[in-house]
C-alpha cells in the first residue's frame, strides 16, 4: 500500500467527529463538563443541525496532548 493512501486514512480517522459521550470518555469526563466546555467556548465544538454537538477527534487528541505536564525529574533519580 502506497504511503500516500495510509496519510489519507489517517487524516480521515483525525477528523472523525465524536460524539458527546465518545469525546468525554477519552478525556475522562463526564458528559454534563463536556456540554459546559462546548457552551463557553473552552473546547472547539461543531454543531450539526443548529442542535447536536460533536468533536474532532484530532481537537480530543490535541487538547490530551497540549495538557500534558512534563515530570520534574527522571523516574531513575
């Protein structure tokens, strides 16, 4: 398989939108938190159909990755 199809499957896995229950479960939260983030805007959300939330999975992923906090020493001191 040629690496320009495996780029393109991966791209179209990265944004392949969540939905609420799916979003919060890989970020540890409950859905309730979820739905507040979306509502003042901490958390880039996109609405179908003037109701329904979903989210990239490549937002979920960023926003896991971005909250990261490096450790403050080695785990072999």
């Amino acid at each position: 398989m040629p690496p320009a199809k495996a780029t393109s499957t991966d791209d179209q896995s990265q944004e392949r939108l969540l939905d609420v229950r799916e979003a919060a479960a890989l970020l540890g939260l409950k859905p309730t938190t979820l739905y507040q983030w979306a509502y003042e805007r901490r958390v880039p959300a996109v609405k179908l159909f003037g109701r329904a939330l979903r989210f990239r999975l490549s937002t979920i992923r960023k926003l896991i990755d971005d909250s990261e906090r490096p450790a403050l020493r080695s785990l072999k001191d």
